[in-house]
C-alpha cells in the first residue's frame, strides 16, 4: 500500500510539473504572437489573484482535513485499520471540500452583491 501511494504521488506530481510547464509555454507563445483575443480569454483566467487565493484556501482545507484523519490515526487508542484510515481520508477531504463550497459561494454572492450595487 505505501509502494502504490509513493509512486502515485511521484507520478502524479510529475504530470502537473509537465501541464504547469506547457500551459506556461502556450501562453507565452500565445502573448508573443499576438494572439489574445476574447476567444482565448479562458487560457488566462486562472490567472487572477482571488481564484489563486480561492485556490490555495481550497488545497489548504482538504490538506488540514488529511492530516487530521492521519493524526487521529496517530492518537486513537484503539487500532485502526488501514481500511478505516484511508475512508477517514476521503470523509475528510469531502468535508473540506463541501465546506470550501459554502464558502466560495458566500464570496460569490457578495462580489455579484457589490457589482449590483448602484454608485454612491
């Protein structure tokens, strides 16, 4: 189980090192030439400060979610399954995530809520 886990995690931070390269090099390719119309708008939102911000919120949750599940492991005076720890995992890491989901919502709202609102 920790040889799958290992290689897993090498593999998997090995593509998002290629796609982050790539998309890096189409964008520039992209800017150079001149090619930024409304139709590539979308290569560029990513970009913005809140969605970073939204982002790096969102990881950071379900990262906290994932230590406490291997930290209740750690301190539980009963023994624990590796079965019940990898499902004490994921039941955390979905938490994070339904709980980032009201929290990016309530942002949301209250930036449409700003934008609404008339001039003063």
């Amino acid at each position: 189980m920790e040889d799958f886990l290992i290689v897993s995690i090498i593999f998997l931070s090995a593509v998002w090192v290629v796609k982050i390269a790539t998309d890096y090099q189409t964008r520039s390719q992209l800017i150079k030439k001149g090619e930024v119309n409304e139709n590539l708008k979308y290569l560029f939102k990513n970009y913005g400060t809140q969605t970073w911000i939204g982002s790096n919120l969102k990881w950071g949750m379900v990262l906290i979610g994932i230590g406490l599940a291997l930290l209740i492991k750690q301190f539980s005076p009963v023994f624990l399954d590796d079965e019940t720890i990898l499902g004490l995992v994921f039941v955390f890491a979905g938490l994070s995530f339904f709980i980032y989901y009201f929290i990016a919502k309530t942002r949301s709202d209250q930036s449409t809520a700003d934008r609404d609102e008339p001039p003063r």
